[in-house]
C-alpha cells in the first residue's frame, strides 16, 4: 500500500495510514489553510509536482485545505478525467481573493483535463436562503458541474442550475447512474463532513450520509480510480493573517471537540479503512 499512498503534512493530523509515506509541508500551513492567492497556490504546486506524479492516494488533513485537490488533479499526467467529490458542501462558492476550501471546484471545473465534476452528499445550507445565491451558477448551467443533494432543492436552485442541482435519496443510485454515462476514469476526492457526526466528527458542519454508505458508493468505482484524496481530519489553527481570521470568522466557528487524541484516532482507523479499500480500486491503466 506504501507507494500507492502519501500523507500531505500541513497540520499534523493524520497519522500514516497502511504503512505510506509523509511529505512535510508545515511550512505552507498560513499561507494555504482555507484560503490561498494564486501565487502561494503556484509555489506549493512547484513542490508537489512529482510528489503527484508519483502517488496515487493522498490524505491531506483538515477540511481547511480542500483548495489542495485543484493543484493535485491539475498535475495528475492523465488527459481527461471525471471528478467525484464527497462533500456536505458545494466547494463551488464565490471568493474574489484567489482560491479557498470552499470555492475550488469552479477552478477545477476549468482546468483542461477535466471532463465533468460531480458533488455528492450535500446537505448543507449552501444551496438554500441567501447562501444559493453565492454558489457560481455558469459551471452548473453547463453541465461542467452537478450537484447531487441529500436535502431539497429549491425550484429557484433548480431554475438558476439549469437542472444542475438535483435531490436523491439514494447517493448510491445516482453515483452508479452517473459512472455508467461517463467513458474513462475518475478522481476521487472526500471531505469526512460529508458524514454524520455520528459516524465521525469533524471541525465543518456535517452531512448525513453514514459510513457504510459512503463505502457502498466507492465500491461502485471499482477498477476505475486514477488518483483519490482525502480530507477532515481534525487540527485546529490561529491564522496571522488579520484577513483570514475574519474570513475564516464569517465562514463560523470551528466546530467544538472535546477528547480530541479520541477523536483523532476515530478518524486515523477511518482512514486505514479507507486505504484498503482504495488501493485494489485504482485502475491499473493509470499506475
């Protein structure tokens, strides 16, 4: 398993999962956590770029640094690929101020070797009220970007996706659906809120979808998997940046944890789950 799979050090939360191996970027921790300008976006991909090249499966920490799947799929040496994310939010939100854990899909929706992204597992208020209106609209109404959701869709998020937000009540029916109308292979990627706090429990909001389930659907990717990261674990963080406190301020507080080692050790038993089940589904085609 070691080869197949790399830790992303940037806060100190995960323990190596299966024997894999670690790259220290601690030192990129302000300048990346939850929000990054394009130039430090640029400088950390100067240092992943083999890193990348050389791994298949990479656990990067908290939720905080889901930004990073934009940089790891832009230098994924693969042609065309279809995005699958598991994540209690859309990830496709506004931010005029570079690249953050909540905006990274519409990026990566543009990036050339991205055929389609899907989202799977929302439950959260970012489709509804107000914060619908924050969600960037064009890559929905493409078709570049769909939402598969696990609360209602409101007919003005229907209208203003153009169909691309939709509500399922099987996650594991729409993924299978989907897969089976796309040609080539697929990226992986999964932010632990999309769970239930009591499944595990993380520093966002949390989603609703149980363990078992969210296995259920990365069975149906068997065989098919080029590259897959993984977020949610537990850190906790005081940005320099007056800028990002307050951003990060806005976004809501962190969620409270209490026995934090406990919890830690929950999500590093996740994640040696999570690696055996990944690593005899990446396509050989890829390797």
């Amino acid at each position: 398993m070691g080869p197949s799979a790399i830790v992303l050090d940037f806060d100190g939360s995960v323990r190596p999962p299966g024997g894999s191996s670690c790259c220290d970027l601690r030192t990129f921790e302000e300048r990346i956590r939850y929000a990054a300008g394009f130039t430090g976006m640029l400088a950390l991909e100067n240092e992943l770029k083999d890193i990348a090249a050389a791994h298949r499966i990479f656990f990067c920490g908290s939720g905080d640094f889901h930004h990073v799947s934009h940089s790891l799929i832009k230098l994924r040496p693969l042609k065309k690929v279809h995005v699958i994310v598991f994540d209690n939010h859309p990830d496709n939100m506004l931010f005029p101020f570079g690249i953050h854990c909540g905006s990274w899909v519409c990026r990566a929706a543009q990036l050339p070797n991205v055929a389609s992204i899907a989202v799977f597992g929302i439950a959260s208020q970012d489709i509804e009220g107000i914060n619908l209106f924050q969600n960037r609209f064009g890559v929905l109404r493409s078709g570049k970007v769909k939402y598969f959701c696990l609360k209602t869709v409101s007919e003005v998020g229907s209208f203003l996706s153009g169909g691309g937000m939709v509500q399922t009540s099987s996650l594991a029916g729409s993924l299978k659906e989907y897969i089976a109308s796309k040609d080539g292979a697929f990226y992986l990627s999964i932010d632990k809120d999309v769970l239930s706090a009591d499944s595990i429990k993380t520093s966002w909001d949390q989603g609703t979808l149980k363990e078992k389930e969210l296995l259920e659907c990365i069975d149906l990717l068997s065989g098919r998997i080029a590259a897959a990261d993984i977020y949610g674990d537990l850190s906790f963080y005081n940005y320099k940046s007056p800028a990002k406190k307050i951003l990060r301020r806005i976004d809501g507080k962190d969620a409270l944890i209490e026995n934090l080692e406990q919890e830690q050790a929950h999500h590093h038993a996740l994640n040696e789950r999570l690696l055996a089940l990944l690593v005899p589904y990446l396509t050989a085609s890829v390797r």
